[in-house]
C-alpha cells in the first residue's frame, strides 16, 4: 500500500497536515509493508525539509499512491480517478457550494471516506479538530472584545506557534468585568473551557450569572435546554429536540439582556430555532457586543453571521440596520466567525488530530475493517453513493438538471 500525503489546495489557505513527520515514523515502524510519499507544499505547517530529514520521499507529483489523506476539500481537478481519500469534504449535509465535489467523487470512481464521519458503533466521532475550533476561537473572541472596546491587545493566534505561547499571554490578561456566555457542550465547549480558564474567568450556574452583578469576569456554558424549548409547553427533553429540532423556539433571550461576549460551539440543524432574529438585535436590552461564532453558520443560528471572515481578517461589523459595518462602530456588533479555525494553531491541532488517526482509524486499513469504522465513513465506492449516504442522490442529480439546464 502506497499512502499520499496530499497538500492542502484550498483557500483561504490552511496549514494542517495529517502527520507530522515524527508521526509518519510510528506509523513506518509499526506497519513496515506501508510506503508513504509526501506531496510537496509551501504552506504545510512542518517544511518539506521536515519530513525529508525524516526519511521520507517528497515530491509534486504522487499520483502513484493508492490511498490520499488530507484536511480539507480536494479541488475537483485534483482528484485522481480510481483511488481512495480521506479528508473533509461537507457535503454528507448537502453543503451546496460542495455538491460539484460530491459529483466528481462518484463520477471519477472514488473510494471516499469523510473524516468527519468516521465514528464508532455508538456513533461518537474518532478523529476531530473541535476542541482546537474552540481553543481558537475562544482566543479570538477574546481578542475581538479587546479591540472592540479598545482596552487591551492581543496577537493573532495565527501568530503564535503553539498552545502554550497563547496559556502564556492570557496568565498576564486583566480582563474586564465581563459576562461571558459560552453554548454548546462537546468538544468545542471543551476547548472554549480551556481558553477561558486560562484567562482566570470565573464559572458561573446559569441561575446565578443571568441575576448577580459580578466584580470580575465570569462565564457560563449552557447546553440545548437552556436555548430551546417546546412550542408546546411541554417539559424539554434532550433526545426529542435532537429529533425534532422543528418543534423548538429560542429560549435565549434573557442571555442576550446580560452577555457580552457570546461564543457559540453548539451543533444546529437547520430545523432548529435561531437564537434570536434580527429585530431583537434592535432592541435596547440586547446587549450582546462582541460575538465568536465558531459553529460559523451562515443565516443560521446566528444572524449577525452573514459570512465566513478569514484568519486574516477574522472580525467584522454588524449593524441589524445596515448589515455589514466596521467592527469599531458605535452601534456595531463585532462578529468573529471564522470557518477554519484550528488552523491557527496548526502544528498542535495536527499532530493531536494524527495521533487520533493513529490510535482510532488507521488498524481499520489493515485488519479487514473488524469494527465496521471505515465502512461508516465510506460515501463513495464503484462510482456511486454507497447504500448509508443514498439520501444524497437528489442532491447530485440535482446538479446534473442544473447543469443540462444551463448548456
């Protein structure tokens, strides 16, 4: 087996990788019948010199390879028919400006497996970047509430190398005192803790942080039942909201009248209420300031998130009157929102994510697949939808009559 490296195509740039090079070692030594070439790349958090200091082959051209891992969308005329890949491709939710990818998959006889559907039978996920989506992005957030208010300054992450260089600035941080309202409960939410531990930003019941003035800045992370509830007045229940997001409204409100900072790592579907509308961002009691959007979804649960920003130029301006302002106006809202955040952070987010691959996935290419895990994950094979991701069949066709259409 000849395993690729692939580069990463996509733009806005990012700097992830699947392996580090000392990663690539262990995976040598542990499986020595494995050849593994690296795809030259000038943008690749660990250098080209890197890996080949490491021993290994890197050259432009490995269309040789039978299997390619990378991180984000393959660029459609990157792809090599009749091979496997794994990477990111967003579209198993019918992503629109990705349904030309799905296409292409199926038309260039794919075998493809989508990372971020590689779960076990219980249908939890085994190679993830959330918890680095929340470390930046609560970095950012706190970043952005510093410029907003023009009371303190802090570097991109971006500029920084890894993890412990941002612990560092945030120890010597005197922020305000500030209410910070963090949703969601994963691996986001886990990241987003970290970030605002860090900072020395107390915790907070929800009880308490909605009805006491503090004298320091202090933060609370709600889950689903504190943002939802039951159109019907009946008592909330976690699993029924999951399946059925349509018969939810927003409960948010009284979060709006008191936070500052709002950092969103919660799961929506598109069925689900938003948080608030346009008009309560009207209203004088809204007191939001400063948002991180790091669900980033575009008019989705947040709508003040009206378009992804860029690492850099990771905050922009909202005014429910005008739209899309500078940040630093008076009656702007500062929106971070944006969509590839643990990239930031590349080298840490990698080699986590690689030991994750690692420990969870990679056995599965060598012992049949026992588990089923690759089996879960695999949208494409034998130039269609696999049986699992069917549903997605109109969602391809539907291109093809757009694209009859316009020739």
């Amino acid at each position: 087996m000849k395993i690729g490296i692939i580069k990463e195509e996509i733009i806005p740039v990012d700097w992830r990788v699947m392996f580090s090079p000392a990663q690539l070692l262990q995976i040598k030594k542990k499986y020595p019948e494995v050849e593994i070439i690296v795809q030259s790349s000038d943008v690749r958090c660990f250098s080209d010199s890197d890996y080949i200091k490491h021993g290994f082959v890197v050259k432009d051209d490995i269309s040789e390879c039978d299997v390619f891992m990378g991180i984000k969308e393959v660029p459609v005329e990157s792809l090599i028919p009749n091979r496997k890949y794994f990477f990111f491709s967003h579209t198993f939710k019918k992503q629109e400006h990705n349904r030309k990818l799905l296409k292409a998959l199926i038309e260039k006889n794919i075998e493809f497996f989508d990372l971020e559907l590689l779960k076990d039978k219980e249908g939890r996920r085994l190679v993830y970047f959330g918890k680095w989506a929340g470390i930046v992005g609560a970095y950012n957030g706190l970043r952005a509430l510093g410029l907003k208010f023009r009371t303190f300054e802090l570097p991109k992450a971006s500029e920084l190398k890894r993890k412990s260089e941002v612990e560092k600035i945030l120890e010597k941080l005197e922020l305000p005192n500030v209410k910070i309202c963090v949703t969601g409960r994963g691996h986001v939410a886990q990241g987003v803790r970290e970030i605002l531990a860090d900072a020395g930003v107390k915790e907070v019941s929800p009880q308490d942080y909605l009805h006491i003035e503090y004298d320091q800045p202090v933060f609370v992370n709600i889950g689903c039942k504190h943002y939802a509830k039951r159109k019907s007045g009946d008592e909330f229940n976690r699993q029924y909201f999951y399946d059925n997001p349509q018969d939810h409204e927003s409960n948010f409100k009284e979060f709006t009248k008191v936070t500052d900072l709002y950092i969103s790592g919660h799961y929506w579907d598109q069925n689900a209420p938003r948080f608030w509308d346009v008009n309560d961002m009207k209203t004088e009691d809204f007191k939001i300031s400063v948002i991180a959007d790091i669900t980033c979804d575009i008019k989705g649960s947040i709508p003040s998130t009206i378009r992804p920003s860029t690492v850099a130029n990771p905050i922009y301006g909202y005014n429910p009157e005008e739209g899309e302002v500078d940040f630093l106006n008076d009656n702007a809202i500062a929106v971070m929102a944006v969509n590839n955040l643990p990239t930031e952070l590349a080298k840490d987010s990698s080699e986590e994510f690689g030991k994750m691959f690692m420990d969870n996935i990679l056995p599965a290419l060598f012992n049949n697949d026992k588990d089923a895990i690759l089996e879960r994950a695999r949208m494409t094979k034998n130039g269609k939808l696999t049986e699992r991701y069917s549903y997605l069949q109109d969602f391809v066709s539907g291109l093809e009559e757009v694209e009859s259409e316009e020739s």
